[in-house]
C-alpha cells in the first residue's frame, strides 16, 4: 500500500494550483494554525462528480465549491463533450447561473474554459431560471448546457448541473467519463473572469426567453377565462430569480398580476427571511407568504424554489387553516387536469404517457390505469424522468406529464426537466377554472381520492455526515447484525432483509444498491442499479410501499412512505403507524446519532 500523502503535501498543491486570493488565504490560515483536522476535510478527497454534477459549501478545498474545481471541472467536460458530441465546438454549450454568491464568477469561469478551445458559448448574462438552460440546449441543438446554481440548498452552497445534447440533465455512463476526464486535466489552463467581455461570446436572452414563452403558451388553453377571473393568487420567489418569469407567465396565461411577497421577491443570496430556502419544508417557509395573502385578502398562494425549477401551492380552508399540499397531491392534479385538457382538444389517448420517480405516490399509477393510459416509474431524479420521456416519445408515445414528489412537474416537452413556471402559469389556469365553478383546491383533490382511492404518505429525513453511519445503517437492513455468507456467491453477504416492519410483514424487498428484486424469480430488479448510491424500497402485505435512500446533493437520508385504505384517516393513521416503527426498527436515529428534520 503506498503511503499516505501527507495533508501539507496536498495543501502545497493547492496553492500551487488556486489563483483567487481569498481561497488561497484560507488554506494558508488553516496551514499557519496547523488545523490538520480541517485541512483534511476540505483537501484530502475531491469533490465527486456525478450525475447531479457538482455541489458542496463555497469554501477554499478539491472537496469544496470554488473557482478552482469549477475549472477543473469545466475543463473535463470540455473534453469530454468535444471528444463525444459531433460537431461539439459549432454547436457549442449554453451557460445560465443563479444569484448565490460567486454563481456569476463561476459561470465566467466556466465560458472562459469552453471558448479558450475555440467552442461557441452562450451564456445568459443576467439570472436565469434553470429550466432556461435546457430550453437553450434544445433551442440551439447546443453540444452540452450548465447551470450554475444550487437550487433549494442553504446559502453556503453553490453547484453545477450539466445538460446533455439531448436537454436532458446527464445520465450514466456519461457522468463517469466526465469524472475520469476531470482527472486527467487538473491543471488549469484558463482562469478568466472577463469572458463575458469577450465578443466571441453570445448572450441569447433576447433570443430565448421570448422563444420559451413563446413555446409556454401552448400550455395556455382558457386565457379569456383567466383573464375574467377574479382569483386572487399570492407569490414568493424565496428570494431566488423566479419573480421575472412568473410574473411573465402569468401576463401570457391573461391573468391579472401576482400579488407579491414583497420580503421575498428580490434575488438575495443571504435569503434573510428563511432558514431554509425551500417551499418543501414546511408552513414555516411560507409565512410571510400566508401573510400577505391574509392582508390582499386571497387564499392561493404559488412559490418556487430559488432557482425556479420546483413549485409548490397552498391554500386557505374555510377554516382558516392554510393546507400546503404536497408534490404527491400537486402531482396528481397536474396529472388529472393534463389528461383532461388532452381529451378536450379532441386528440386520441391511445399512446397517451404519464411518468413518476418511483418514490413518487402509486396513485398516478391508479389514476393511468382506471383511465387506460401509458404509466411508468423512474429512478429517481427528472435525469431519469426526461431520458425516459425522450425514449417513449421515439417510441410513438405523447408523455404528457411527469413528475417527483420533490414538488417537480414537467409540463408538455418545453423541456424535459421539472420547470416551476410552466407549472406556475397551468396551475393557476386549472384554479381559477375550479374556482368559477365554486370548487376549493382540496375539494377537487379530494373528488379525486374518492374516484380512485385515498392516498397518505409520509416523507421526511435524517441528517447524517458520516458515510461510514450510512453504511452501517443500510447494510444491517440488508446483511442484518451478524452478516453471513453468501453461498451463492453472487453477493459480499447473504441478504436477509427484516420480515416484518412493527406487526406488517414485509412481501418483498427491492435493493437498487445490491441490485436484488425478492419479487423477481432471477432476483433482478427491473430498475437500473447503482452501487454508488444508498437505495432499497420495502412492500408490505397490508399494501404499503417505502423506499429509503442516500440523497445525491445534500447530507441526509430520506425516506418515501406510502399507505392506500378506503377512507383518508385509515390511510394517514397507518402511514403514521408504518413511519413510526420503520424509523425505530431500521433507521435506529438516537443509536446512530442521526438529526431530525427541523419543521419550519
């Protein structure tokens, strides 16, 4: 084994390497206060790209977001493209960022990358949406598109998403060809903060985002009616670059303006109102959204996430009570209001698609089925989503929604990704048509539980920083406590996952880890495996399905419950119920140290 290289060794590397004098500047501090421990958590493992792409904290280190690893980064992916995108340099790769601290720096920095060898470059000057980049790659058959942005995280964070030349955010076993090329081209050979300057660089905004509304339009089916509405609707942009788009959105769709939230609506970096910037978790992110509803008087309140690309809806029950519906229940609305617009136009649903990651809810399984259309579930993540809408498109297939209960919707092909402000502009035009018709949100969700079933979920998740905690947790549900061996030979150990969760016993396991289906006569699951990522999905015979798994951006393990009965409170107190002892029996949090979800 060869010897360990020592921690100054690879910070002497690092200054060899970083041109930007803040981040050098903390690895000499960290080097003068000899902080070995700290110099090892940022230096000795690089940061891992994959098909998330990159994202970490903003902080000098390989294993941290900064203008170096940008670099390195960019300068692999450029290899990569030009050596497997035909016509890569003509085509070339469009560049959009958000407004998190250094997103600006490190998109300049990426276009440098990309025009020093001699490939087209559109960047977005201004702040963009995500969705806009994977427009622009369809728009202008670009090679590759990346998006500078770290979505929903806290603002620590920044990160790099890359869009293949089909729109689609990249998929095995691209994102491992990128990592090797990434490797094999550390040394910078551009560093260029002005390439923005540079008039070999061309700004497509004016080109694009009338393009994309443009193409939003057609999702626009009923725009007298929206304008006659009287509806009032409420937004927060959660301090993140969507105010722009919706507002936009919502003149096309002929609706009357959003009232804004105004605390929120400006792009901030700090995000000073939340402590996590994230409409997914919780009421607490959306006070002062239920504030300035109460105020204007309006029951409807809309928000996306900081970079757009997620949106979820809330509403004010006669009660008072404000409901935040979830991804699951949003998804299945879309779903219902997307196939009834189809029908209504007079087309066939004779090759009629909808899709789901397959930790999303069964009920638009249900829903496919009752209704004699095309379902199917993914891995999760809209990579997977949009990858496999393409496939099923060139299969003859019109896939008319997809979505993940993360509160991502894909609307119609504008793009094959989640996009918050297609789905802003539809879910709007579908509320104000159910509100002339004096029919509540929930009500209309609710006519649905009772035409195909009533559906309770129960998704959360731990925080966990050490991968070796994960590990051990996982490999107990599937090895048990005391591994033995497999005298198949086909795994390290035998599984023996549990045969019962609290008093349900369990049918099958699913173990996209392992790559094992006990459901399957061969044992192989039908779903891509992943050994690089934490995975395995439990049936029990009373019906219910949970999936838990390693989150690919963030430090967290999650967990995706589900439970069907014949009345919303037996299906919400079993879903309790199955949580409670799945948490205990498998997760084990107070043993293995892991942090509860704070509720915001």
């Amino acid at each position: 084994m060869a010897p360990k290289t020592p921690i100054t060794a690879i910070a002497e590397e690092w200054l060899r390497l970083d041109k930007n004098p803040e981040t050098r500047k903390e690895i000499e501090t960290l080097l003068g206060e000899n902080n070995t421990a700290e110099l090892e958590n940022r230096l000795r493992h690089r940061i891992e790209f994959g098909t998330a792409g990159l994202r970490a904290a903003m902080e000098a280190g390989f294993a941290r977001m900064n203008d170096l690893t940008v670099i390195q980064a960019s300068q692999g992916l450029c290899l990569y493209v030009l050596e497997n995108v035909k016509d890569a340099k003509e085509r070339g790769v469009v560049i959009g960022h958000d407004h998190r601290h250094h997103s600006d720096d490190f998109a300049r920095l990426t276009a440098g990358v990309f025009l020093s060898k001699g490939v087209k470059v559109y960047a977005y000057k201004d702040l963009v949406h995500t969705p806009m980049v994977p427009f622009g790659v369809k728009n202008l058959n670009a090679a590759c598109g990346i998006m500078i942005t770290a979505s929903h995280n806290p603002k620590k964070d920044n990160g790099y998403k890359v869009y293949w030349e089909n729109a689609c955010q990249i998929i095995p076993p691209h994102d491992a060809g990128i990592a090797q090329m990434i490797l094999d081209n550390l040394e910078p050979w551009v560093w260029d903060y002005k390439s923005f300057e540079n008039p070999a660089l061309i700004d497509p905004t004016e080109q694009l985002v009338p393009a994309y509304f443009n193409e939003v339009d057609s999702l626009c089916i009923a725009k007298e009616a929206n304008a006659a509405s009287d509806t009032k609707f409420v937004y927060t942009a959660m301090h993140g670059v969507g105010y722009p788009f919706a507002t936009q959105v919502f003149e096309r769709f002929g609706f009357k303006p959003l009232i804004p939230t105004k605390e929120q609506i400006q792009p901030d970096p700090e995000f000073p109102t939340v402590a996590f910037p994230n409409p997914e978790e919780g009421k607490g992110a959306l006070a002062l959204a239920f504030k300035a509803a109460d105020e204007a008087g309006a029951t409807v309140v809309f928000a996306n996430d900081p970079d757009a690309d997620r949106f979820t809806v809330a509403e004010k029950q006669k009660s008072g009570e404000w409901i935040l519906f979830t991804g699951n229940q949003i998804g299945t609305m879309f779903a219902c209001n997307a196939l009834d617009n189809w029908r209504a136009s007079g087309k066939s649903d004779a090759k009629v698609a909808v899709l789901c990651s397959t930790v999303s809810s069964n009920m638009l399984a249900k829903v496919a089925k009752d209704e004699g259309i095309y379902w199917e579930d993914t891995l999760t993540g809209f990579k997977w989503i949009g990858n496999r809408a393409i496939d099923l498109e060139k299969e003859g297939y019109n896939v008319i929604f997809g979505y993940e209960e993360a509160i991502g919707f894909m609307l119609g092909d504008i793009v094959r990704d989640k996009d918050g402000v297609s789905a802003l502009g539809t879910f709007a035009q579908m509320t104000a048509r159910l509100y002339k018709e004096g029919i509540r949100i929930s009500e209309y969700l609710d006519s649905l539980y009772k035409k195909y079933g009533y559906f309770a979920s129960a998704n959360s998740y731990f925080i966990c920083h050490e991968q070796e905690t994960i590990d051990r947790i996982f490999n107990k549900m599937r090895f048990g406590s005391e591994p033995q061996e497999d005298s198949t030979g086909r795994f390290v150990h035998k599984p023996v996952y549990p045969t019962h969760i609290g008093p349900h016993k369990v049918s099958n396991v699913r173990d996209l880890t392992l790559g094992y289906d006990t459901s399957k006569k061969d044992g192989v699951p039908s779903l891509p495996v992943s050994p690089s990522a934490q995975m395995i999905t439990f049936y029990l015979e009373n019906g219910c399905v949970f999936t838990l798994r390693t989150s690919g951006t963030e430090p967290k393990i999650k967990y995706y419950l589900e439970v069907s009965a014949a009345t919303q409170e037996e299906a919400e107190s079993q879903a309790k119920e199955i949580e409670a002892a799945m948490c205990i029996q498998l997760l084990e949090p107070e043993a293995n140290g892991l942090q509860y979800r704070v509720v915001a």
